[in-house]
C-alpha cells in the first residue's frame, strides 16, 4: 500500500527525537555549538529565520551532510555536533532529522511545531 505524506512523518517521528522550542532555546544558550539548522525553502528563510541558524533546504540536505559531496557544507562535516533541525511545523525537520541520523550524526533532534512554535514562544527571529 502506497504511503503518505503523514505516513512517512509518523515513521520518521518513531526513530528520532523531538524537542520543544523552548527545550531548542535552552539548549543553544547551555552549548553555543548547538547548530540550528533551518531545512525550509528559500522563501520561508527569507520571511524570517532563527539568528545563527545555517539554511540548507530539505532537497539539498543529503548532498550538503555527504561528506564525499564537493560542494558540501563545511558546517556538516562533523558528525559529533549537536544539531536541532526545524521547518515550518514539524514534519520536514522529522525526515530530515531521520536521514541526518542515518547519515552518521549521533545528536540529532527536531523541533516540534517548527518555528512556528519558535515564534509562538517569542523567541527571537532575523531577516
């Protein structure tokens, strides 16, 4: 049977963890080497981001995090580092919390609600 959309989320969110903006928020101002990584498209990030958030969009992520990619991020060369992944609301930033994992990062979370919730909060956002 075909899957869906909801489908793939639902599986991506049994394998990884999640976390709430504000557990995100604390979690920068504890380790400053936490990096936030935004996987939405280029027109969300311009709308308003996470300051110091690296963007690399979902359909770029594979190829940023390989780490025999030529163009890769350098930002995503170390798999130790403690990432917290979000999009909008929550389900492009589980899949790619889940890819990221099966990539070799062992500290991979995504943010619930996306920064959506962030904004909810009142956390702060940039342009």
């Amino acid at each position: 049977m075909p899957k869906s959309l909801k489908d793939l989320v639902a599986a991506a969110k049994k394998r990884i963890r999640e976390i709430t903006a504000d557990d995100a928020g604390d979690a920068v101002k504890k380790n400053p080497k936490t990096l936030i990584l935004d996987v939405r498209e280029p027109g969300e990030w311009a709308e308003g981001h996470i300051p110091g958030a690296l963007h690399v969009p979902r359909g770029m992520l594979e190829a940023k995090a390989d780490l025999e990619y030529a163009n890769r991020e350098p930002r995503l060369e170390d798999r130790s580092v403690s990432i917290i992944v979000h999009c909008a609301s929550g389900a492009r930033s589980a899949m790619a919390a889940d890819v990221l994992q099966e990539m070799g990062f062992g500290d991979v979370k995504s943010m619930a609600g996306g920064i959506v919730a962030w904004k909810e909060k009142g956390l702060p956002i940039e342009k």
